[in-house]
C-alpha cells in the first residue's frame, strides 16, 4: 500500500469513525470528547468537560482492538502512546461511570444491524498490532511459586526507582492507604495521620520490640521509633528500599535503636512484642496464607499484638481457585507479578486458624480511594519528570495503574482493611474494652 492510498483509506475511516460517534452520543451522552489522529476533535456528550479528550494517534488503533478485543492489547497501545488522555486522568474518564449502569442501557438502544453497518468500515480497516511492552510474563502464584520468586517479583515492581516513587509520594515514602480525618486533609498530613493510627492500634509504648514485614522505605518504622519509643526492626526484599530505610535511619540519629534487613519473612527467628505488615499480605499469594499466619504467630509473643493492613477483594459465593479476571491477570503481568488478593473473610478465618483472635477491623476503602487518585494526579503533572527517568512506556502503565486502583476503590471491586489481632483466645486480650482511646 503506498503512502497517498493508505491516507485516503486513512481519511475514510475517520469519516466511519464520525458517523459511529454520532450515532453513540445521541444514546450515550459522554462527559469528555474523543481527538483523532487527524487533529479533528469530536465531542461525546451535549455536555462535555471542556479540555478533556480521550486522543486516538493511530488510526489502526481501533480496527486492531475490534478484530482482537484484550484489555491487555489495549494496554500495550496505551503503553506505546497509540491511545492517551488529555486534559485530565483515566479517573476523569471512568468515575461517572464506576457506579452508573445507564451508560450500557442506553447503548442497548442503538439498533443492531446499524450499529453493524457503522462498524464495518471500521473492523475491516488497516489494523496496527501493538509490540510487546515492558512486562513480567506468566508470573508464578499459589503452589508454583518458588521462595526465588518473593524477590524477583518485589524487584520488579519496587527497584523502578527511589526517584520516580519521589514524584507522587509523601515525604515519608509511604506507598500505601493514607488516612483523611476530613476531606481537606493533605495527603501528607493523612500519611501521618495513617502512621499514628497504626501505631495507636498497636497500643506501642517505649521498649516494645516492633517488627515491620514487608518495611518499604522504612517510614512507619522511623516514625514510630522516633515517636513511641519502640526498638524497631524492619525486613523488605528490595534493595533499593533497603538502601533508603538505612540511610534514613542513619540521618535521623536512629540507627542505634532501628535495624534493616534483606530478608524473607519466613526465614526469621526472634520474639516480638508487635508484629506490622501493610501491604505485604497482597504479594505472599494465596496458597501462602497458612505459612505466612504461622509464620508471625511464632514471632509474636504470648501476649503480643498483631495489625494486618492489605487490599482485598469481594467475597464469592463458593470459595475456590477463582479463574483470573484480565485485569488480575494485566496487573500480574505489568505491576505486580505473583500478587494475589484475598477477601477479608477468608483471611479472619486463616487469622483464626492459625491461633489468632481478631480483635478488630476497620475498612479503609475510602480513604485508599483518595490516596491512589492524589497519587495518579500527581504523577500525570509530572509526566516530564518520570518520562525522564523510567520511560514513556513505564510511565503510562503507572498512571494507568494507579487511576485505574482508585477506580476499582470508588466502585467497591477492591476493599482495604486494617485488621488486629492477638496470638491467643485464652484470658482477657491486652487491649482496652472499646476504641476510645485511637478516636478521643
């Protein structure tokens, strides 16, 4: 095909392309407009969001994604810029319709057959396949994973870089669920706030023995050694971590009573007074549960505390090896290879099991809604920034991830708790009869 015949077939899908707009925005309504690769720009709605655009630059963007419909080919076309976002994130695009059920009603009204006749043009259309781009590959979970594999997955997802995590986190590095006392609260107050309510749930005092699995940049730790008074150990399994924890430490004046350590979980030995892990639990893998419970039950002591904090998902109604969804399977294979959600009460249960009492648990869904969309924002401002150190391709699967996070949070589809627990059922629990004391 030479240059002249392939725009005029170019031209023409556009022109297919318009007639199919305007027979959705007449049922559908949209709050954002659509730009070709032609520059033309063509509005989805009567109403539309002025600046906010959903750009196709590639005009065999679309027949490619009708002859094989993936989430994961729409991702790789995402990732290599064929489909982008002006004016706004992926959230802008997808919240009004999270929880709004309408949008497919209202498509169901455009007829059939010509719907049909609109999008042949379109299928039959000179398609580009999108390359492969940066991902894991089949990534091992359950029963298949090797103790090697706790390492290469943390790697991937965690080494990208201190500096690029440094363009849409808090000072403190903390790379989970803030807490929002009140909607105006900053996100870097609410990361305090989140640090303080762990550290008041543990009920920490002076001289406790504090382990943190799964430690990150160290920041909980840090804070609550500095602040509570407890002797602080924390484990991760990436290096770069590790290398931020310890310097922290260092500059802080706290590495006399703070320790860090490259390590696994289950290889280690001693006695704690409290145990910590947010946002570990999700990486472990389901068939790992059992060992992971077991695991802290031996470290912690007798009369010890224990707060698990980790993103889970809906309950099912039979409980069994359920069949990946694609987006589990394209987070798997683009962020975090071997993660595995549970639902909370799968994991009260193996809690249980495994010796422990639950003391308490508190769903954070919203407030984790509000971190991953202040996060996606924040890194969509600084596109130049992490363009420069990890890539364009890198750069759209995290804003891609994060928005769509705080997406699957707004709808429900994801869930976060925090839960407490004690080693043993027997006597009366070291913990106060009501919660007055982490609310006044």
């Amino acid at each position: 095909m030479n240059e002249t015949t392939e725009r005029q077939g170019d031209a023409r899908l556009a022109g297919s392309l318009r007639q199919l707009i305007a027979m959705v925005r007449a049922n559908l309504d949209a709050h954002f407009s659509l730009r070709l690769w032609d520059g033309s720009v063509e509005p989805l709605g009567r109403d539309v969001v002025p600046g906010l655009m959903l750009t196709i630059n590639e005009p065999g963007v679309l027949p490619s994604l009708l002859r094989r419909p993936s989430l994961d080919r729409l991702i790789r076309h995402y990732a290599h810029g064929h489909i982008d976002i002006e004016g706004g994130t992926i959230i802008d695009i997808g919240a009004p319709f999270a929880l709004d059920k309408s949008a497919r009603r209202q498509l169901r009204r455009v007829g059939k057959l010509a719907l049909a006749k609109a999008l042949w043009p379109v299928l039959i259309a000179r398609a580009i396949s999108p390359d492969e781009t940066r991902g894991f590959g089949a990534a091992a979970d359950g029963k298949s994973r090797q103790t090697s594999d706790n390492k290469r997955f943390i790697n991937f997802h965690y080494d990208v870089g201190n500096d690029f995590y440094d363009l849409f986190l808090d000072p403190e590095m903390q790379y989970s669920c803030a807490y929002f006392p009140t909607p105006e609260t900053e996100l870097e107050a609410a990361q305090l706030a989140k640090m303080d309510m762990t550290c008041a749930r543990l009920r920490l005092k002076p001289g406790d023995r504090l382990l943190d699995i799964g430690c990150g940049w160290g920041g909980l730790l840090c804070h609550a050694v500095q602040h509570y008074g407890v002797i602080g150990h924390g484990v991760t399994l990436s290096e770069e971590q590790l290398a931020f924890a310890t310097a922290k430490a260092k500059r802080l004046g706290l590495d006399d009573r703070i320790t860090f350590e490259l390590k696994d979980y289950r290889h280690l030995d001693g006695t704690f007074d409290k145990i910590v892990s947010v946002g570990m639990y999700e990486h472990i893998g389901l068939d790992n549960i059992p060992t992971y419970f077991d695991t802290v039950r031996r470290l912690l002591r007798p009369d010890g505390l224990f707060l698990n904090h980790a993103i889970s998902r809906r309950a099912k109604r039979k409980r069994h090896r359920l069949i990946k969804r694609s987006e589990q399977r394209a987070l798997q294979k683009y962020i975090f290879p071997g993660g595995e959600l549970d639902d909370i009460g799968h994991t009260v249960m193996e809690m249980e099991r495994a010796g422990f009492e639950v003391q308490d648990v508190e769903n954070w869904r919203r407030h984790y809604e509000t971190t991953t969309r202040i996060w996606c924002e924040r890194l969509t401002a600084r596109r130049a920034q992490a363009e420069a150190l990890v890539g364009p391709e890198l750069y759209r699967l995290w804003v891609a991830y994060l928005g769509g996070c705080s997406l699957a949070f707004h709808r429900g589809s994801a869930r976060i708790y925090q839960t407490l627990a004690t080693r043993s059922a027997k006597g009366i629990p070291p913990l106060p009869p009501t919660r007055a004391d982490l609310y006044y």
